[in-house]
C-alpha cells in the first residue's frame, strides 16, 4: 500500500500546497534555464517545464491533494488529450495512479463526522487500512452484526468543498505554464468538469445510481451490480455489497471465448446505455470492472460518474453510428450536426477531419466478421489523427461535453477489449438498434 499522507483540507492550505508546487517547479525551470545558458542553449519554458523531475513533482503534489486538482488530470488527460500537446498529456497522464491513503487519524474524523462519536458501533468490523484508494475517496473492507462483506467507499476531507478553487488553480497553473492553446475553448469542459465533480463527491447521488443499475440489470444474468446498504450510507460513504472477483486486467489464464464474452458484454452494455437505459457510467477505468471466473459474471462497480443521456443525444448517436457503420458520410455529418459537434464557425477541413475520425471509430462496426481488437492498430490510428488535429490552430474546438464522456467511455472499452486481445462481432450487437 502506499505511503499514507495527510489531506489538505481548507481552500488556503490546498491553495498554498498549489502555489508551493508552482513555485518549486518555476525555481527548478529557473535553474537549468540558467545553467542551459552558460553552455549557450536557447530558453524554452516548455522544453524546461516538463524535465522529469518537474513532472514527477507535478503528479505527486496534485495526487497529494486528490479530489478535483487529480481528477481534473485525469479527465483532461483521457478526454482531451489527443486534442492538446502531447507534452500535457504526458504531465497529465501520470495521474492516473491511485492516490496516497489518508492517516488514520484524519479517517477517524471522517467516520465520527458521518456516522457519529459512537461509530466503532455502526459495523461488527471495519478494517481501517484500505484496499483501494482513487481520486476522491479510499474503500475499505466491512462486515455488518449479521455477518455480510461489506466494501465501504469514505470520502477524503474537504474534497467537495475545493471542487470550485481547486479547478480554477489547476487550470491558472495549466494556463501559466502554456502547455494549453490559447486558442482552445476549454471552459465548457472546465464548467462541466466542476459541475461532474461535485456530483461523484455526493455518494448518496451514486448510491441511487448505483440501485437504478441494479434495478435496470436485475434480469441480466451477465452482470453484477453490488446492493447498496443505505442504512450505512452518507452523503460522504457509501456502503453497499462486497462482491468476490478479480480485476479485469489481472485475468491472464482466460480462454479466448471468455475473453471475448467480457469484451462482448461490455460494448453491449455500451449500447443499453446509450439507446435502452438512457443512462451511462462514464468513466471506463479497468478498475471499475471485474470477473467473476466461477459464474463468468461481470462485476460493475463506481457509478459515480454516471449520467443521464438526453434523447435527442441518444437519437444522434443512434444515426451517427448507424451512418457510419454503412459508410454513410453525409449522414453521419448531418448526425453530427444534430448533436451540436459543429459550431457555425468552424472551418470545412476541420468538420472533414471529425468526420474522418467518426469513421474511424466506428471500424469495427463495418467489419463483417468479429473485430479483433488485439490485432488492430485502431487506438494508434485514433491517437494519430487527434495528434495531428491539434498541430493546426484553426482546428482546436471543444466537442459538446456530453459528447466527451460518451467517446470517453467506448474509447476506454476498446482498450479493454485490447487488452484483453478479444475478437467481437460490434456489428451484431448494433444490428438491433439500427
């Protein structure tokens, strides 16, 4: 487990630990700009800002103070990375790793906050070393009076109260270092990323998704959803089912036709989201998916990133899918438009080139046979066409935010299947809804 470190929790010692890292890195800048100028090199800020031992410092001080400074790293680096410099991305990247445990004492004060001074009272038995640890908060093994496994999720301290100054000081910091195109409109992600993280940090709102998904899958014996405890259950923890699997990513023993059952179960529930429950978890972290070898069950866990899909974007997708899936461009432009992709003033070449990105997703599902994701190139081909979008300054635009989430969760299903090297037959399973 990794080491434990206290949690900044007021809005000016979370500030301060921000402008104590900026200006560690500026020193550090100033340092080998100064020494790169005796040898007679020329500055270069970007070239000076992401030595290793800048990035390092970067990625450790904003894991150190989780909630929104990390997971605002987290969606720009998977949701838009392709769309920025690669140096970002990079940076960025290196927060994906799990966070640093709280101290006990600090857990302590959570639970008396949440459950009460009597809370030692509240379960037969918690263990108070976790095993996992994220962004926003560190889950940890329980059992109840009446001997049910429990896993319990505890918010880390002050993380919803930062959301607002932690987005803010991260994006000045992004800003300064200019690693962000001045040109990108980046504030409709920034407004959303605020408002999306606000939402995880309220568990009692992924508690109730977290029973609509039990509900919606209750007759799907493909997929497990944990049951939640609310009688456990707070604003800041939340109680539900511990269920017995292994991570999707550690599977290494799995015969081809279970891999390809899990790659297969996953894009198909991809398209319940989107068209059937008009409700999707966003967020496809590996870890967020787990099997059951036994039952050959899949695990769902963490809809704290879930959200509601309009109609009018489930209807776009729908057409936009289904016109490219038979090659379709203007009806996959017209799609596009439907869903609000173009504003009036983007230029033609850069709607050519979304639309040639559009295509290209949706390879597999003009292949006639099963897909075989892990012999396929496509994820390179996918990132090296974004790279070169954003080497033209006329062609950096922010895509409508929902839009993000949604490429967001199947880009991030394509690395599973990937991973998992799985051949899968995404036509059939988007024949029905065409």
């Amino acid at each position: 487990m990794t080491k434990e470190r206290a949690i900044p929790t007021s809005r000016f010692s979370r500030f301060a630990k921000l402008g104590s890292m900026a200006g560690k890195v500026a020193g550090n800048m100033l340092v080998s700009g100064a020494k790169g100028a005796l040898k007679g090199e020329s500055w270069n800020n970007k070239n000076l800002l992401l030595q290793p031992k800048n990035i390092e410092h970067l990625a450790k001080q904003l894991a150190h103070l989780r909630g929104a400074a990390m997971k605002l790293g987290q969606l720009l680096s998977m949701d838009a990375g392709d769309l920025l410099s690669p140096e970002l991305a990079k940076l960025l990247a290196m927060l994906r790793a799990d966070a640093n445990p709280m101290p006990h004492k600090q857990l302590i004060g959570v639970l008396k906050t949440q459950w009460g001074d009597n809370w030692i009272d509240t379960l037969s038995h918690i263990e108070l070393r976790p095993f996992a640890a994220a962004s926003i908060g560190q889950v940890h093994h329980a059992v109840t009076e009446q001997g049910n496994k429990l896993a319990v999720k505890i918010q880390y301290p002050g993380i919803a109260q930062s959301v607002q100054s932690d987005v803010d000081n991260v994006m000045t910091l992004l800003t300064l270092s200019r690693l962000l195109p001045k040109d990108l409109d980046i504030k409709p992600l920034v407004a959303e990323a605020k408002k999306q993280l606000l939402a995880e940090a309220d568990y009692q709102l992924e508690g109730s998704y977290l029973q609509r998904f039990g509900s919606l899958l209750a007759n799907e014996p493909r997929y497990i959803v944990p049951a939640l405890y609310e009688q456990y259950s707070t604003k800041k923890i939340l109680a539900m089912e511990y269920v017995e699997a292994q991570p999707i990513e550690e599977l290494d023993s799995l015969t081809q036709a279970q891999r390809d059952h899990i790659a297969s179960d996953l894009i198909s529930l991809f398209f319940h989201d989107l068209f059937d429950f008009k409700l999707m978890q966003t967020d496809p972290n590996f870890a967020n998916f787990q099997y059951q070898i036994a039952s050959e069950r899949i695990v769902l866990l963490d809809f704290g990133a879930t959200r509601e899909v309009p109609d009018k974007l489930s209807d776009g997708y729908r057409a936009l899918l289904s016109a490219a899936s038979n090659n379709d461009r203007q009806s996959a432009f017209s799609a596009a438009v439907a869903i609000g992709y173009f504003q009036d003033d983007i230029v033609d070449s850069y709607k050519n080139n979304v639309l040639d990105l559009f295509m290209l997703a949706c390879e597999p599902l003009r292949s006639e046979q099963a897909y075989d994701f892990g012999s396929s190139d496509l994820a390179m081909r996918l990132k090296n066409a974004g790279m070169a979008m954003s080497t033209d300054a006329q062609q950096w635009h922010t895509p409508p935010v929902d839009a993000l989430f949604i490429h967001r969760k199947l880009a991030g299903l394509y690395l599973i299947a990937a991973k998992l090297q799985a051949k899968v037959n995404v036509k059939q399973l988007f024949q029905v809804y065409r």
